[in-house]
C-alpha cells in the first residue's frame, strides 16, 4: 500500500516554478506589516496598562 503513494520529494520535484503574482506580493507585504504592526501595538498597550509586570 505505501508503495502505490507517490512521495513528497518526488512530487516537489515534478513541480515547474510558478513565480507569484504581483498581487500575490501584495497580500504577504500587508500581512506582514500587520502582524508587525500588531505585535508593536500590543506590546506599548501592555506596558501602558500593566507598568509594573515586567
């Protein structure tokens, strides 16, 4: 049964390059900046909110 499965390795390497599209790019710079922006945020909140926990 494990023999029929293809393997992972084998698959990836069968793959052509696809490069991503410019609103592809689009979407990963937001997501980052927002999960940047986010965690800066959040860390200013708590020391504003909780002075004394570190």
């Amino acid at each position: 049964m494990e023999e029929n499965k293809p393997k992972l390795v084998e698959e990836m390497k069968k793959m052509e390059y696809e490069p991503l599209l410019p609103v592809e790019l689009t979407l990963i710079r937001w997501s980052l900046g927002i999960g940047v922006g986010s965690l800066i945020f959040l860390y200013f909140l708590a020391r504003w909110l909780f002075p004394g926990g570190h």
